[in-house]
C-alpha cells in the first residue's frame, strides 16, 4: 500500500527564473546566422520567496545574457541584499560561501500582518527594489493518485475555507532508487582484494533527486469555492525508470497574490508553450522589481513572500501496477565479466599490476571464482558505469526519508 507523509515544515520556493530566462533566450523559431555578435542584453533575474514561516528565506541572484545566440547565465557576486517590512524591519541575507550568487537568512520571522519587500543594491552600485507584497498563508495541501492512462499520476488537493488563497503555485521534487548493471562483492583496500561490507560499500544501490523546472499553478477565482480537487501536478510514464524501485516526490505549495499568479501564467506561457521570450512583448515579462538606479533596465523576476505548506508521496514497485523485466547488463558488461578472469587467464603480472595501482584501476572486481570450493580468480570489469550507480549522477546514501 502506498504510503504518504505529511509535512508541515515551511521551505523556500519559486519560479527558478534563471532556468526559465536561459531555456527562453535559447530558444528561437527560425534561425538566423547575423552578421555581427548578438547584442548582449545582460538582464538581471532575482529568483527567490520570502519565506515567513519561520523557515529560511533564499534569493539567487543571477545575469542572464545573450551571445553568439547562446543563453548564457552567471551569478551576481557581492551585493548587498535585505528583505524589508512595512513596519520598518530589515534583514540582511548574507552571500553563501559555496554558493555564489545565493544569499539567505534563516528566518525573518513569522508576521503575517506586514508586508514584505526585497531591496538589492550589486557591487556597481545599481539598486533594484520590488513592491511591497503581502504575506500568504498557504493551506495544508493533500496529496492523492491513480495509475489512470497507464501513468503514475499525482494530484494537489488544497482548501481555504476563508476564501483568501485562490492563486496557488505548485513545485516538486522527485526522488527514486535505481541500480547499476551489475553488482560489485569486491573492492581493492591496501593493495589487496577485500569484500565489499554491506551498506557501507554499496555502489550497486544509488538514489537520485531532480527538482522540477516546470510552473504548475493553479486558480479558484472563478469558482464558488476555495477548493482544489485532484489538481494534476505530476505524471511518470510506466517505462521511466524512476518507477522501477522505488519513487518519491516531494510537492510544495504556495499561495500567490493576483500580480503573481499573472506573472507566473505569462512565464509559464512563454516558456512551456511559446518558447521564446522574443515570441511575445518583453513588457508582458517584467514583475514587481524595479532598477531604481536605472528604471529602463531589465529586471525579471516576481518576489513573493508567505507560508509553504509540503507533503511527501513514497511508492515501491509493489505499489504500482508496472512490470518491469531488468535492469539487464549491456554486451560488454556481460563479456568482460564472462571472460576476464584474474590469476588464471591474465596471470599474476596482470594481477599485480592491477593490485598495486588501485587509485586508477584499469578494471574493477565484481566477483570470485571458486570450483568446488577453490578460489580460481574473480571477475572484473573495464566499464565502471556497469557496477557503480554514482556514475550515473546519484548517491549512494539513502536519503533519510527513504524506507
């Protein structure tokens, strides 16, 4: 049976702009080679929500440009950047060390009577400043789904009976286990052949999380009711290996003021079904920031501020009516497993060789080979993807809310 927890944790959310200027600037209709380098437009894109939950509030500062008909991005460095109330309250959000262009706080509280606002002056002493913008309290958000079309479907379901919320925006995150080709039981530990300890030394097991870049919004203005139902937010086609194990998504709610939810329509519009920012007017783009220091400036972005409510949906394979047949090793896996073997048909040079340079192994052990009870040699491979998952872009440590 499937099992979903419920969280009421408050987190930072957002449009994430900056993937959404970059996928916008390149992506043009016809092609066009010009005679001279593109102008570069060099916009500023402030990605970010006041978070007054009581949880962290995060900003990402960025420049997006245009070169050579490339979408190029780059972090801004070194500003100053505050969140400011209208009681007269601010925060500094210091820069991250190993995060250029990322600067947070951990809280600035939890007044929802004030409203809030960013103010962000670089390091060339341009100052940028958004509206102020009232807190939203999101409401507890459900989750529910089906396999209905063959897919995995996952559903939002949301209700204020005060009828405040009405524009509410939806991020994600899934997760999901997977494996590699084959299993490794070896490893090479001071230049000798040693077990691999169990989960310690597990590469076979690997764990992947990818945030959405999609906007997912939704409206109950025009209803009589402040109640979504089974509100689409997610699918998973049956052949994606995200289902093959086990699948998590974790979905995030926010409630938008009107201004809001129109500016994430227009983006979700340009970029999900246009697809280029040079297909409508830029005005249509531009939010509740402005460059005070320079008001034709560019600016893209929409700051937000509220509560995040979340909620987590945990499946394994039993849980969904797909049949898998696999993971398969590929050819070569199978034939350099099959047909190396050390000791015997390499010799103890190759053995050698092999057990003194274990930082650059050219193979690596997978297992041994024993004949009625004799140890013969072992199994290895020169295709490291085929025995460790992390190469495929995951970890191996189990994410704490896996089972």
């Amino acid at each position: 049976m499937a099992k979903t927890f419920t969280y009421n944790r408050l987190l930072l959310g957002g449009f994430t702009p900056v993937i959404i200027v970059c996928i916008m600037l390149g992506a043009c209709r016809e092609k066009y080679t010009a005679v001279v380098k593109d102008v570069n437009l060099n916009y500023m894109v402030i990605d970010g929500f006041i978070n007054t939950g009581g949880d962290s509030t995060i900003i990402k500062l960025s420049r997006a440009f245009k070169l050579d008909n490339k979408a190029l991005s780059a972090p801004e460095r070194g500003a100053v950047v505050l969140v400011e109330t209208d009681g007269g309250a601010s925060y500094a959000l210091p820069e991250l060390a190993l995060k250029p262009g990322v600067y947070a706080i951990p809280t600035v509280g939890t007044d929802h009577t004030k409203k809030y606002r960013l103010r962000v002056r670089t390091k060339d002493n341009r100052e940028y400043l958004s509206d102020f913008v009232e807190s939203k309290v999101s409401p507890p958000v459900e989750l529910t789904h089906d396999f209905r079309k063959g897919n995995l479907n996952v559903y939002a379901n949301t209700q204020d009976a005060t009828g405040k919320s009405r524009y509410y925006n939806y991020t994600y995150t899934e997760s999901w286990q997977y494996r590699s080709k084959i299993k490794s039981l070896w490893k090479v530990e001071n230049h000798q052949m040693v077990r691999r300890q169990f989960p310690k030394d597990d590469i076979y097991n690997c764990y992947q999380t990818i945030p959405s870049g999609n906007i997912t919004i939704a409206s109950t203005a025009g209803l009589g009711e402040d109640r979504l139902a089974d509100y689409p937010v997610v699918f998973v086609l049956p052949s994606s290996d995200k289902v093959r194990i086990e699948y998590s998504v974790l979905i995030k709610q926010t409630v938008l003021t009107r201004a809001g939810f129109e500016f994430a329509e227009t983006m979700q519009k340009n970029t999900q079904k246009i697809g280029s920012i040079f297909d409508s007017q830029p005005s249509q783009l531009f939010g509740n920031i402005k460059c005070t220091t320079n008001p034709t400036e560019v600016v893209i972005g929409f700051v937000s501020a509220g509560t995040i409510t979340e909620n987590r949906l945990l499946l394994i394979a039993n849980d969904m009516p797909f049949t898998f047949v696999g993971p398969l090793p590929d050819s070569g896996c199978i034939k350099l497993v099959s047909d190396l073997l050390f000791r015997n048909q390499y010799g103890e040079d190759d053995v050698k060789r092999y057990l003194t340079e274990p930082t650059n192994p050219e193979y690596l052990p997978v297992d041994e080979i024993l004949v009625m009870g004799r140890l013969l040699g072992y199994t290895a491979t020169r295709n490291q993807d085929c025995v460790d998952c992390r190469l495929q872009g995951g970890s191996s440590i189990a994410p704490p809310y896996w089972k």
